[in-house]
C-alpha cells in the first residue's frame, strides 16, 4: 500500500479516537444525573472500600431464620420503627452476603454485596430515588477498588478502570451501544485518554450482542423486602443426580429427551 494512502489511514483513525474522547469528555461535562462531569473524569479515584455500619447486634433489630438452623439469614435494623438497613446471608454459609441500606421512605439508597464469599465487600452499588446510579467495584484479589461504573437512568454509560492498581485511572470505556464499549487508555501516563489508544470491543473481537428482547423480564426476587425472603429451603440429601423433569401433561415429552433449561447477578 502507498505510503500516503497508509498515513492516511493512520489520521483517520486519530481524528475519529479524538472525536470519540470529545463525545466522551464533553458528553459527561454536559449531561446532567450521575453520569459524572468533565472535572470527575480520570485522575486519582479513592480505592478504600468503606462499610457503611449497620448494627446488626441492635437487640431491637428483627431476625428471620428461613432455612430453620437456628441462625439469622435476615437481620433487619429499625430507627424510628423504620428499616434503615438490612443484612443478608444468602447461601446461608453463617456470613453475610450483601447489606441493604434504605431511605426513610423504604428506597434503596445503597448495597453492599460479598461475590466471592471472602467476607470482604466486592462491589457498592450507590442508588439515587431508588434508581441505580453507580458502582464501585473490586474486581482484583486485592480488597481494593479499581472499577467505577457510572449509570445514566439506570442505564450503564460509561466506566472507568485503574488496570494498574497505582490508583489512578488509565481506562475509560464508553457505551455507544450497548455491549460494545469504547475503550479509551492512558499509555503515557499523563492521567488523560491518548489518541490512537483506542479499541472498538465489537469491531476488534467480532463480537456481535445478542438480541435483546422488548418485553419486560418477569420481576425476580427482591432480597431487600422481607417478604421476598425465601422462608423454606429443601434440605433433602442429593444423590448426586439431578432430578428428572416430569412432562406437562397437556404437552407430552419430545423424542430424543426434554430440551435443557439454563440461567445465569451484583
């Protein structure tokens, strides 16, 4: 290829990385809600994760035993005659899983969630009017954070990453479409995005999102309200097979065995 048409090639690629990071910039300088501000972007972020208290020894916080072993799977504190917090042992392993944290009017301002069931807090999700507004996540074994995902009506727009863990932040990613970030990088370590140190996820790996369906998902559980809560848990032994599926009686079995079902959370 001719010399000028690679070079080109290369100052297409910078002017559309710079028009990128000026969206992203002075999107968030201009957007209003949690989405951040041109001042917030980048630079050092506090890596510390603070547990916000919630005294579950209170004598008078209310205590649910669902799976009847004695021991409280949900531990919800009042002030007022008000939840103002409540604790979760969710796979009811004696530790909690995930703390809930409540406005006066019962909307969930904040959560603490455990994944890796160390007892160390993995994630903190910060809720505004009960709708979520951002994460800060620990994603490396170093019971720091490195990851600040930033929602705009409840909906991811973009995320910030120290990949380093010097505390500064040297990724940006951006969600044009959902599924498909831009990520923008910091290579001279001048705490902005560079030109030309930015990656198309979905054109770079092929990746193509599924579809995505327009009907409401049906509601799951709501840990976060007692009811919600399961109160009985089936203790029979396992076999070590999986139990078979019984056929609907107004749709019977189709050759060649049932069809599989599977599921996939913070």
């Amino acid at each position: 290829m001719p010399q000028e048409a690679i070079r080109g090639l290369k100052g297409k690629r910078m002017r559309t990385t710079t028009i990128a990071m000026t969206l992203l910039l002075g999107g968030c300088a201009g957007s209003s809600g949690n989405a951040g501000s041109a001042a917030d972007i980048g630079g050092r972020r506090p890596t510390e994760i603070i547990h916000e208290d919630c005294d579950v020894a209170d004598t008078s916080a209310e205590r649910m035993d669902a799976n009847g072993d004695g021991i409280a799977d949900v531990t919800s504190v009042k002030s007022n005659n008000q939840v103002t917090c409540q604790a979760f042992d969710l796979n009811f392993d004696g530790k909690v899983d995930s703390w809930v944290y409540l406005e006066p009017n019962g909307q969930v301002r904040r959560r603490e969630s455990d994944y890796d069931r160390d007892g160390r807090i993995d994630e903190i999700a910060v809720f505004s009017a009960g709708v979520l507004s951002e994460k800060h996540r620990a994603t490396t074994m170093h019971n720091r954070l490195d990851t600040w995902d930033f929602y705009k009506a409840g909906v991811l727009a973009r995320s910030e990453r120290d990949s380093d863990g010097d505390s500064q932040v040297d990724q940006w990613w951006e969600y044009p479409k959902a599924d498909c970030p831009l990520i923008h990088s910091d290579v001279d370590g001048d705490g902005r995005p560079d030109p030309g140190a930015t990656v198309d996820f979905c054109k770079e790996t092929g990746y193509v999102p599924p579809e995505r369906s327009t009907s409401a998902a049906p509601a799951g559980p709501d840990f976060s309200k007692p009811e919600d809560t399961p109160t009985e848990v089936d203790n029979k032994p396992m076999d070590g097979q999986p139990p078979k599926a019984e056929p609907s009686p107004a749709e019977p079995p189709k050759a060649g065995g049932a069809d599989k079902e599977g599921g996939a959370e913070q």
